[in-house]
C-alpha cells in the first residue's frame, strides 16, 4: 500500500490514485511546464508516498502520455457534445469554437498533447484518432469526398493555429467571446460561407 506524505498537496486519502496524480500533474502542468514535472512532484502534491506513483506509471513520460491521453479524450468528448445544427457549416464552426475553448481552458495540457514527447504513444493516439473521426464524421456531411481529407486537414490545422497563436497572445488579450467570434469568422471564411451565420446573423463580436 502507499502511504500518505506530509505534504500539503491535494490532500489524497481515498479512491482512484490513478486519477488523483493525474489532476496533480495537470496543476502542476499548467503551473510550472512539462520541464518541471516530475513523479515525485506529483506525489508530493497529491499527498501520497513518493512511490505511489510507481505503482501506475512507470517513469514522466508514461504519465505525460497519460496526460495526453486524458486531454485527446476530454476533446473528443466537448467535440461530440456539439448540438447538430441546421445547418451543417454551424456545426462545423461550433466544434472550431470548441477545440479552441478546450485549448484556452486546459493551456498546459493542450501544450503537451501536441508535443513530440507523447505523439508515439499508442494510448495518446487512438485518443487523438478518436478525436479526429468525430470531426471527419462531421464533415462527411459538409463536403464532397473528394474535398473530405483536405477539408478535416485544413480545419484541424487552422483550428491548432488559432489556439496557439492565442495561447500565445499574439493576437492580442481577447475575451473568450471575442476568441470565439474571431474562430467563427476565420473558419466560416474557410468554408467559404459568407461573413453571416446560417440564421442571417452577424458573427458575435
């Protein structure tokens, strides 16, 4: 069995360990980087035995691909949590939104889950993959075949672009409703559909 440390961590006592040391390592990702991050930290701020992670995680890289894996599920599960619309263009637009939102909610963990460090794992990338199919499932209805792949290419690379150039600040400090209003216009631009919503509206702004 682990034991509990002394440390003032998040104060573990009971339940999923595996889970535990993962909102652990989440705080301390945001907080102080990938660079930083180490099993012992975890376990310290966790308010376990320095061991106890061991006992799930066999070095940092097995728990930053955890982490990564968590953050591809967590994606997927916003991406697919989309209402579908009336117009299959809002759909698409609203999942933009929503991969942004998650990059600007979780930045550390959005970091690593595109960093070379994870991208071999099996587990980080059947998430990823999973992730990907529900926006392929979503443009299946948009697009031609033949426009299918570069379409989902494109959409996913704009989508990673804008987060992280807003991670960044290099498109200024927005509010949350004026990043999503720029997703909007930039991947409503992509589509080619027009500057107004499929109700006849503007884009918010």
């Amino acid at each position: 069995m682990w034991t509990l440390s002394t440390s003032t961590g998040s104060g573990y006592h009971h339940g999923d360990l595996r889970a535990a040391l993962l909102d652990s390592a989440l705080a301390l990702l945001d907080t102080e980087g990938p660079g930083e991050l180490s099993l012992r930290a975890v376990a310290r701020h966790a308010g376990v035995s320095p061991n106890a992670p061991y006992r799930h995680y066999r070095d940092k890289e097995a728990l930053l691909a955890a982490l990564a894996t968590r953050g591809f599920t967590e994606l997927g599960e916003r991406l697919a949590g989309v209402a579908p619309g009336e117009h299959p263009d809002a759909e698409v637009i609203a999942m933009a939104c929503a991969a942004v939102d998650y990059a600007l909610d979780h930045p550390g963990v959005y970091r690593l889950m595109f960093g070379q460090a994870c991208s071999s794992h099996p587990d980080t990338i059947a998430a990823s993959d999973a992730a990907i199919a529900i926006v392929a499932e979503r443009i299946a209805v948009v697009a031609e075949p033949e426009r299918r792949k570069p379409l989902r290419v494109g959409l996913w690379a704009l989508v990673h672009g804008l987060s992280t150039l807003l991670l960044d600040e290099q498109l200024g400090t927005p509010t949350r409703a004026e990043a999503d209003a720029l997703v909007e216009t930039v991947v409503r631009t992509m589509l080619g559909a027009g500057p107004e919503r499929p109700d006849g509206g503007s884009p918010a702004g």
